[in-house]
C-alpha cells in the first residue's frame, strides 16, 4: 500500500512494516502524538483487524497491548488505529545478535502470558474442534492456491494432503490456555531486558498451549538460526511433544 487511508491525510507517515502488500503498518507523526495505523484488505477465511480490535479491548487491563484509538473499514480494506508501546521488537538486530539474552525472554515471556490470562474468562475459541473445521473451509474455497505460501517443512504436500496429514495428527486432549495465537520473534517487545508488551494478537483464542510454543520455538529457527529451540522450550518450561509440535506447525501454515 502506497499510502494510508486519505481521512489519515494530515498526519506524516513512514512504513513501520509492510508484509508483501497485504498488511502494512504505518508510524503516523502529528502535532507531538505518534500513532501506528494497521491497514489490510479484507479476505475471506483470514483474521480481520475487526477481531484483533474485539481481542485487543478483552486483553486491556489484562496484559500489555496496544490501546485501540479507532476502526474503520473503507471500500473493502480495513484500518485499526493504536497507540504507541515502547520497546523494540525482538527482531530488532541488535536483541537478535544475542540468541543466549533474546531466547530465554521469549521463552518466559511466552509462559507470562499464558499464566496471566484465564481461559474460562476468554470469549475467543481456537481449539482442535474450531481450528479444524476453520482450515477445511479454507480449503473448500480455494484459499491454499498456487500463491499461497505454505513454510517449507510442507511444501512436498498438496492442500489436500496437508490437511489429512493435520486431521491425522490431531492430539488426542488439549491443555487449554489463552494462545497468542501468532508468537513469535516480531510480535514480542522488549525494553531494558525485559519484555513490554506484545503485538499482532488478531488470532488469539483458547487452545492448546502448544499452540504458541510450538511456533514461539519454531521462530527461534527463523530469527537466529537452528539450535536454540531446546532453549526455548527449557525457559518456557515444558519437554518436547514431537507429535504436538508438527501438529500445531502444521495447523499454523494452514490457518491464517
């Protein structure tokens, strides 16, 4: 997107972050106040920034989240304008330079988040039920075309196979917290060593805790190379569920 919605005309604007033209989010400067204005189209079977807005309100006073300032829709792309947070996102170079330091806040801070939210309190379902039945709608309308980025561990499978392979890894029970729903390196932010607040939670729900760990793990990989997966899961808390893990990375390339 080249340029913010025109009501956001008298505000300057820089691109915080843009991934592939589908979501961009822009850092708005006026008048002394800074603002960050989160902008997509709307897709069917994806997230809208109507549900982060619905999940951001839950989690105020909760844990610490952006402020939601206003929300809109325009011609079929939604905006969602947020207060400011500090910290740097832990993809900042200078956090990702030091896997020993970054590791273990991600880690903890996973755990902090689960352990601060109460699953019987949250309106937000995501389990295997729920999650399931979302991917096979997404399969049934064409959502996983040629375009669609599937993580490379499942690229050798079509749709369809990948979506056998998921109903067949299925978990027998589930360990039910609130789940980010996308935890990973850029969506953590970290001020003074420690972690100050979190992003992008539009996918949040109950659902296994694996879930997030499993990708909060798997972001380790993407962020500063293999090896440090053990870390995480050592700092989190909790061994290795094999059969979980592919699992829920599997269900995560499929979801969203």
């Amino acid at each position: 997107m080249d340029r913010p919605p025109s009501r956001f005309a008298d505000w300057d604007a820089d691109v915080a972050w843009d991934y592939d033209g589908v979501v961009t989010v822009w850092r708005l400067e006026r008048g002394g106040e800074t603002r960050f204005l989160k902008v997509r189209k709307v897709y069917r079977h994806h997230y809208t920034l109507a549900d982060e807005r619905d999940r951001l309100e839950w989690l105020r006073d909760r844990i610490t989240v952006p402020a939601v300032c206003n929300y809109g829709m325009d011609d079929g792309t939604e905006w969602l304008l947020l207060a400011p947070l500090v910290g740097r996102d832990a993809t900042t170079p200078e956090l990702k330079s030091d896997p020993p330091t970054i590791v273990p806040l991600l880690g903890h801070g996973l755990r902090d988040f689960h352990e601060q939210l109460d699953p019987d309190d949250c309106p937000f379902d995501f389990r295997n039920d729920v999650a399931i039945a979302h991917v096979r709608r997404r399969l049934e309308a064409g959502v996983f075309d040629d375009d669609y980025d599937f993580h490379d561990e499942f690229k050798h499978m079509t749709p369809e196979q990948a979506v056998r392979k998921l109903e067949e890894l299925r978990p027998e029970s589930e360990d039910l917290v609130v789940c980010h729903g996308d935890y990973c390196f850029p969506n953590v932010l970290i001020d003074h060593g420690s972690i100050a607040g979190y992003l992008d939670v539009g996918e949040l729900g109950v659902a296994d805790r694996w879930c997030d760990v499993a990708v909060g793990a798997w972001s380790t990989t993407w962020n500063v190379g293999p090896g440090w997966e053990e870390l995480f899961y050592e700092c989190y808390g909790i061994e290795p569920d094999v059969q979980k893990i592919e699992y829920y990375r599997l269900l995560y390339s499929l979801a969203s």
